[in-house]
C-alpha cells in the first residue's frame, strides 16, 4: 500500500467551511481504501458496486475503482472532482494484485472510462463537505445509456 508524504496535516478553514489540510512537519501519511466496482462479472447488471460512499472532510483516501466486466464504464463525478484536493490518479492494465500501472493522470480526473479488465486508484483528500453525483453516461448501440439503465450513485463528504 502506497503511504503519500507530506508535512503533517492541519486543517485551514475556507471562507465556505470547507476543511484544506495544511503543511507542518514532514510524516508519512497512509490514506484509507476505498473499493468500487462498476458493474459485477457475476450479473453483468449497469451498477456501482457500492452504489453510495461517505467520506470524511481532511481525510486522506485512495478510491480503487475494478471494472470486473466485459462491459466500458466511466466514473463522472464532476462535483466530488471540485470537492477534493487531487494527490494522483494511477492506471493499472489488469484489477489483480500483479497489475502494472500504465499511467498516472496529471491534476484532478474529471471523467476516467474503465475498460474491461481495468483499475485505477484515486488518491486525493476529501475536502468540502456535501452531496455528489456519481454517473456513468456510457453510450449503448442503442442510444442508451449506463445511467439510463440505473448506473448512478453518491458520494458524500462529511
């Protein structure tokens, strides 16, 4: 597991309440997993898997997103993009412990599209406090879409 270094963490408050951390003294810093599926290799069904996480305002967490299907999703959640401090988005070419990163977004990943067989870990500190949607707009023959079809969920920081 990947530990961020940085100069201990302190809050700041923002004019909108928001918490900032703060740099004060160098540590090492282990952020918290969280895990999501988009969709399921079991069902093939359009969901999040959780379809809803809560994070902590000043929080340090890396959001492993799996794409276990033979499906492309993508992760949009432009709120919660907006509502972080980005530390690094890192892309593996398989969802298995022996995945290879392949690349490493540069700033805040506003939509990542997941083919199938794929991860990426998102590092970032949850920052202001509120509810985000989650979506996923992939488009199908049809015309349809991923959200059509119910793949929609929240994230809420705390």
């Amino acid at each position: 597991m990947r530990k961020s270094i940085i100069t201990a963490v302190t809050a700041t408050v923002l004019a909108t309440g928001a918490f900032i951390p703060a740099v004060v003294s160098a540590q090492e810093i282990e952020p918290i997993r969280v895990t999501m599926e988009l969709g399921s290799a079991s069902d093939n069904l359009h969901r999040f898997h959780p379809d809803h996480t809560t994070f902590k305002s000043g929080t340090l967490y890396t959001l492993v997103v799996t794409n276990p299907t033979s499906n492309v999703h993508e992760i949009d959640s432009e709120g919660l993009v907006g509502a972080v401090l980005s530390v690094e988005t890192v892309v593996f070419d398989d969802v298995g412990d022996d995945a290879q990163k392949i690349a490493m977004v540069v700033g805040a990943p506003k939509e990542i599209v997941f083919y199938p067989g794929s991860r990426a870990e998102w590092t970032f500190w949850a920052v202001e406090p509120g509810d985000y949607e989650l979506v996923c707009f992939t488009e199908e023959k049809d015309g349809t879409t991923h959200w059509d079809a119910g793949m929609k969920g929240t994230f809420t920081i705390e």
